[in-house]
C-alpha cells in the first residue's frame, strides 16, 4: 500500500523541530512508528476493525489524546503530548500554521536492549526484577480507576460474553494453529470454570478487583529502566481494559511461560500475590 503524504513527509528528518538524523518506520496492524533516536511518534492508521475505530480525523485526536492519558499511569515520562501534523502549500511540519491533517503521540524512545523480551531472550531477567515489576503493578492496580460500570465486566455474563468471542474467532484457525481436540479441551475447562466458580466472580466484583488496567500487558511493553515503564495499553477499546486485575497478572504470567520462563512466572505470580495481599488470584490465574 502506498504511504500517505503526511507519512512520507515523517520519513525526512528535517521535518522534525530537533537534530534528527535518521527515521525508522515501523507498522502495526493500526499504527505508524517513526523512531527518530530520541523521540518516537506514533500515527493512526485510518482503519476500522471493528473493535477499534480510526476512521475519521476526530477519532484519531480523540484515541491519541487517549493514549496520552492512560498510558501516563504508567510511563508518565515516556508519554509527552500530542502534536498536530500540519500542511501549508504542500510542506508538512510538527505544529505550527497550517491545515491539521494527522495527529501523533510523541514519546520518548526507550532502549530496545532493555525491552523485557528482549532480555528474556538473553537470560538476563532476575526473580529480583519480576519481583520490582510485580510490586509496581500492585501499586498501579490499587490506584486503577473503579466504578459500577468498570466492575460489571467482571460479571460472569461479561466475562463468557469475552471468551464466546474469542471461541468464535478461533474456529477459522482450527487445524492450522491449534487441533480440534485442543479446542475442545480449552472451551470445556473455559465453561466449566466459568460455571464452578460463580460465587468468586461475585466475590472479586464486590472487592473492587475490577478495575481500568493496562489490557496489553505482555513483555514486549516493559522495559527495565528506572521506574519500569509499562508502555502501549488498549487505548482504544474500554473493554479490553476493564478487567479482574487477577487477568492482567495471567495475561503477563502467560507470556513468561510462551518464553519459556515458567519459574519466573510463577515467581512473578507470587510476588504480586504478596505486594497487592490479594490471596484469592491464585484460584483464577488457570
């Protein structure tokens, strides 16, 4: 596919109000990332897939503005503003006079050789460092946004309502990334968890477990400097956000063992257990 003007325009250094002296570009199924060596800018992509919707020049300032503001509860000096892309006689710049045409996050780039993924893959992730990951987001999910809304997607309505979707959008794959027995077998212990432990969803709703949290935390979005900034939550769609914090944990727990890091999983399950004295996680980390 052909890049949009503005895109291009982004690829020339000059167009950037500080020394820059090379841009790489990098897409995501919804985004443009221009690393510049000091900055990234992120674009939207104006695409609609349904869960998310780029389509429209407003939605873009709205979800960027989004962006800024959820992910500051977590990378709150890697999140800087949002600047307008303007045109003036064919000549784009960051700001300034002109028509806006685009919209982009501007971020402070991060190292890549400290990404937890990339140290992952070099062994170089302690049970001290999952443990300092584990006591942030304990603080992080005891501050996270509660309310009568947000806790209804912990009802057990919500939560088949999400797993019959993904069931559903799995079914095109069946034989090519998972067997039919393999399907069978995730659905059946899905559905009979779900149903066994009612109560405990009703439980976790009544002690304020729901809560507005990262949604995307795996450990390509974690990167070990000072402060541990987690970077890149779902911006764009609520209901990827509002969830049991005890799905947040798995969901990163789940990517330690994909890495073929089980100890490390678990000791990262059991250092948040203890930092957020929630006792009750464990039953539903499965």
């Amino acid at each position: 596919m052909a890049l949009p003007s503005a895109v291009r325009a982004m690829l020339d250094p000059s167009m950037y109000p500080h020394v820059v002296t090379s841009v790489s570009l990098l897409q995501t199924q919804i985004s443009f990332i221009f690393l510049t060596g000091s900055y990234v800018y992120k674009v939207k992509k104006p695409v609609d897939l349904g869960y998310l919707d780029y389509t429209t020049l407003a939605k873009r300032e709205y979800f960027c503005h989004q962006e800024l503001k959820l992910n500051s509860r977590l990378s709150s000096d890697v999140y800087l503003e949002v600047v307008p892309i303007v045109r003036q006689d064919n000549h784009f710049s960051l700001g300034g006079i002109g028509e806006v045409v685009e919209y982009a996050v501007k971020m402070r780039q991060l190292p890549s050789d400290r990404m937890m993924d990339v140290l992952l893959s070099k062994d170089c992730v302690s049970q001290e460092m999952v443990e300092r990951l584990a006591a942030k987001l304990a603080g992080f999910h005891q501050r996270a946004q509660t309310n009568a809304e947000i806790a209804s997607y912990g009802s057990l309505n919500a939560i088949l309502a999400n797993t019959e979707e993904n069931f559903g959008q799995t079914l095109a794959y069946l034989g090519v990334s998972l067997s039919p027995e393999q399907y069978r077998n995730t659905r059946a212990y899905t559905d009979g968890f779900a149903v066994q432990n009612r109560e405990l969803f009703e439980e976790r709703k009544r002690a304020g477990k729901i809560r507005d949290c990262h949604g995307d935390l795996h450990t390509a979005h974690v990167c070990f400097v000072d402060g541990i900034p987690i970077f890149d939550c779902i911006e764009f769609n609520d209901r990827f956000r509002y969830c049991d914090v005890a799905s947040e944990i798995a969901f990163l727990a789940m990517d330690l063992d994909y890495h073929h890091h089980p100890q490390l999983s678990s000791q990262f399950v059991d250092a948040y257990v203890s930092a957020a004295q929630d006792k009750e996680l464990p039953r539903l980390v499965n």
